[in-house]
C-alpha cells in the first residue's frame, strides 16, 4: 500500500458522525509519513475527544430535529478521534464544513449544547474561518468568543463548540502530535505574532480580568483604561468603534459592575435605566420564580436593552451564572454621547435582538402552536410583482410619509430629505412571496397598503400580519444574517423600498431615525413572542 493511497484509505474511513478514531489513524499512518503523503493530506483536522454514538431515525424521510440526548463529559478520554476538515466534491459548497447537531451537518455532534447548525469552517486559499451560527452555547477559539464574526483558524488553535473542544491542526503538526505525543502544538506564527507570545497575551488578558474585578469591588479606577481596552478589544460587541470611541466609552470606569455567581443584576418589573454588556463570565434571564429560563449570555452580549430602550419595566430576572463583569450604559451616557458612536451601538443592539428573534421564530415552529395553524386562505403563488411608474411611486411615498404615524418623530426638512432617497414602490397580489425565508436581504421595506402574513417553513406557519406602517427586512438589513421568515401578501399590498446602498448614504440622523423605528418595531414583536413562547411552556 502506497502512503498516498493511504490519504484515501485514511478518508474512507470517516463515519457518518465525521469523525476516524485515532486508533484507525495509527494502523493507516503507523509512523510519521514522507512529505508527498504530508502534501497530498491537503486539509487540516479537528482532533478531540469521541462523540457518542446516536441512530438518526429518519422517520417518513425526514431529519429529527433534535437528538434529545444529554450526555455527560465525565469519564470521556480526550483527544482520541479525528474529524478531517474535507466535503464531498459533489457537496453543494465543497469548500463549506458545517457543524451541529442535525444529522446533515459534516460533524455531527448530537448534543444539546450544541444547535441544529451551530458552526461552519470555511476554506478560502490555504485560509479556514470559523463563524459561529448564532447557537445558544457558542463556538470558541483558544476559550474567547467571536461572536457571529468570521475568524481566521490557527494551526495549533483550541477551537469549542458547545462543550466538546477540539484542536485545529494542519497536517504535519497532527502527524508529529500523534505519534510523539507532544503535549501542544508547535508554535507557528498566529495572527502576526508568535504562538508563545499569543499564550503570554492570553495570560496578559487574564490577569487584566483579575485587576479590574479588584478595582471595580474596591470602586479605585486609577490606572484601569488601559486595562480595560485591553479587555474590551476581545469582545465583539465593540469592534465596530475606533479607538478613540473607545476611550470615549469607558471614560467613567464606575459603570462597570462586579457580579458574583447568583447575583442579581436586573430584577423583573423594576425601572429599567440601563442596559448592560458582559465583558466576562455568564448570565441567565429567567422568569415565573426563576423556573423558566428564557435566555444565557456570556462575553459580548447585551441584556436589559429591551426596557432601556422602550422604558417600559424590567421583564424578566438577570441573574450571574458565575463571577461577571459588566459594562453598564445608562441614559446619561447614551443620550450626551457623540451620534456616531450612539449609531453603532443601535447597530449592534439591532444585531442581538435580531439574533434573539430568529430564535424566538424557531421556538414558536417547533412549539407548533395551536393558535398559529395556517388558516386556510394563505396559499403561495407564482408571480411576478409590478413596480409602480416613478411619478406615481413619489407621490405615494410623499403622501406615505407625510402622514402615517411611523414618521411622527423626523421633523419636516427630514421627512423631506427621507422622501428624496425613496422612488421604488412595487405592488403585490393576494399569495404573491414579497420577501423569502433564507433568502439575503439588502433593503428595508415599508408597508404603504393592505397586509401581509409573516410566516416560517413551508407550511407557512403564521408569526404575526404587518399592516400599512410596519416595517419589515430590517432584521436581515441590520443585522446581517439571512431573511428569517416569509412575507406573503394577505391581500394586494403596495411596498416602499430602500436599498442598503441609500440606506448608507441617507444624513447620520434620518439614519439614526430609521434605526429607532427598526428597533421599535423589532422590540415589539420579541414581547408579543415571548408572551408566547412563556404561555405555551406553562
């Protein structure tokens, strides 16, 4: 047997969960290969420990939806399996690995930490990227969290999905891992620096966590900003703002909050004068007595904007899972900050809570809820929608704007201004698909005339109905994720369009405006779902 073929071997071997034990890796490879099997490998490997076993039951052809299975880390050797990072050729995107806990995943982890489609790893030259797909538990790199952001893969990283770590490895640093043994990884150049230098920052980081949880519960900030940056240049939810915006932010470290494991933070039906940021640890939102747990946040999320924003009370308990620092912004400091800096954090509230009610969508499909039965007139049809003549769409739009109730905070010269960057209005009739589920959207839409259904999956549950004024695509415009429902037309229903391009170019206050209403808007309908999703669990 040629070591080349043996690369052959060695993938015919992958089972459907992805994975090769190491064992089976040894009897292929027994000793460290020359370098043209090395280079015909071509692909690096996920090494960790062995995922358990679960027989899919593909019941009348169809994929569960959840494995249902809790399995405990205890007694688990680690390290003893290979999950190589290569799809099919004749894959629909053979240069995609996706990850999670449906069995159409390339590795299959049927865990419930882990989400249906949790993560993929995307190959682009010699380069792969890790993006985490908004799941509850996350995905980590070397134990920091990128959020939904797309981040380069090291070779020798520590990589987490849910509870199961694994290490990325390219293929000489796994055969010289395998067969001696080594308790890491060689160091190689990551991210600019060396491998040893990115452990001591690590360590560098960590100690900066330390001193600013002492300075935040003596309440002695000398000394403290740089540390801070330090910290919050690790959390996604600031890599929007320069440096100096920065600076800006954590001007008064005295917002900054030490919490304990089982601290309260934010207490249901209380005023609501900030919201908060979690630059380390784990928070849970519970409701009913804390017997119902709505939500976990850890690094770089935010929690409590929703009664910030609407200053409605607290709706729901916060509680620290775990030794926690948070950034606190109130109303002060929201209001008197500089509009490009109060922008961006709007833009990455819209982010969250666009993530939260993707979620909140699918929970409300999986409950199957009686009262969200499809009603017997919501039919699709083929068609092709009509865009009104260009005259006749301003006057529509000026009419639109000028009166309807949405607009009632611009004041006239931004009204103006709005109307001058809107020209397209399309028309719809009664079952036509005005926006579709997983499709990209780059526009936010108004509804000028009639209705709409907002439904998920091809049954076409019913979420709710948008009438004139609602705004719709703004989850998928901000927050830079994939339509998560249909909107078919309920009768003849008249749009009005902005592109993402206009959007961008539009005055930073009509921006800003536009991004009040997508909030509004969006907040309202997590509240009308979460009394849902609260009923249906009772």
């Amino acid at each position: 047997m040629s070591e080349i073929n043996s690369v052959a071997i060695f993938l015919n071997n992958v089972n459907h969960l992805g994975l090769v034990r190491l064992t089976t890796f040894k009897e292929i490879f027994p000793k460290i290969p020359n370098t043209a099997t090395i280079q015909s490998f071509d692909f690096p490997t996920l090494c960790g420990e062995s995922i358990a076993y679960v027989k899919m039951q593909m019941a009348g052809g169809k994929k569960p939806s959840r494995s249902g299975l809790d399995l405990h880390s205890t007694n688990r050797t680690p390290l003893n399996c290979l999950y190589p990072l290569v799809v099919s050729e004749n894959a629909q995107n053979a240069t995609c690995f996706t990850i999670g806990s449906d069995p159409d995943n390339r590795l299959v982890i049927p865990d419930f930490t882990v989400a249906r489609h949790h993560a993929t790893i995307t190959r682009r030259g010699k380069n792969y990227y890790l993006k985490d797909l908004n799941s509850d538990f996350g995905s980590y790199i070397n134990n920091l969290s990128f959020g939904d952001e797309e981040t380069l893969l090291i070779d020798g990283d520590q990589v987490a999905f849910g509870r199961y770590q694994f290490l990325f490895m390219e293929p000489y640093t796994l055969f010289e891992y395998i067969h001696q043994m080594k308790k890491k990884p060689p160091s190689v150049r990551a991210r600019g620096i060396m491998k040893e230098e990115g452990e001591q920052l690590k360590i560098q980081v960590q100690q900066n966590y330390t001193q600013v949880s002492e300075c935040v519960s003596k309440r002695k900030f000398e000394n403290i900003s740089e540390k801070l940056l330090s910290i919050i240049s690790f959390i996604p939810f600031f890599n929007p703002f320069t440096i100096y915006e920065r600076h800006q932010l954590i001007a008064n470290p005295d917002r900054l909050i030490n919490a304990g494991a089982g601290e309260i933070i934010i207490k249901e039906n209380d005023a609501s004068n900030s919201f908060y940021i979690v630059l380390k640890g784990k928070v849970e939102v519970v409701k009913q007595g804390r017997t119902h747990q709505l939500s976990v946040f850890g690094p770089g999320n935010c929690f409590g904007e929703i009664a910030f924003l609407t200053g409605t009370p607290r709706s729901a308990d916060v509680i620290a899972m775990e030794q926690t620092i948070l950034f606190a912004i109130d109303h002060n400091l929201y209001e008197n900050i500089g509009i490009e800096i109060r922008e961006k954090i709007k833009d990455q509230i819209i982010r969250q809570v666009s993530s939260n009610i993707i979620r909140q969508n699918r929970n409300l499909t999986d409950m199957s809820l009686s009262e969200q039965s499809a009603p017997s007139e919501i039919y699709r049809k083929k068609g092709v929608h009509a865009e009104l003549d260009k005259d006749k769409a301003k006057q529509i739009i000026e009419k639109f704007v000028s009166e309807n109730q949405v607009f009632a905070q611009f004041s006239q010269f931004q009204k103006n201004g709005l109307v001058s960057f809107l020209d397209v209005v399309r028309s719809y009739k009664h079952g036509e698909i005005i926006v579709e589920e997983n499709t990209l959207n780059d526009s936010v839409n108004f509804v000028v005339d009639g209705s709409a259904y907002v439904t998920v999956t091809e049954k076409d549950v019913v979420l709710s109905e948008i009438t004139a004024g609602d705004m719709f695509g703004e989850v998928s415009a901000f927050g830079k994720k994939k339509v998560s429902a249909n909107i078919i037309a309920k009768n003849n229903v008249m749009v009005v369009s902005i592109s993402g391009e206009n959007m961008r170019t539009l005055p930073v206050e009509i921006r800003e405006k536009m991004k009040d209403i997508a909030l509004e808007q969006i907040l309202r309908r997590i509240k009308k779902q979460n009394i849902k999703i609260i009923r249906a669990s009772v």
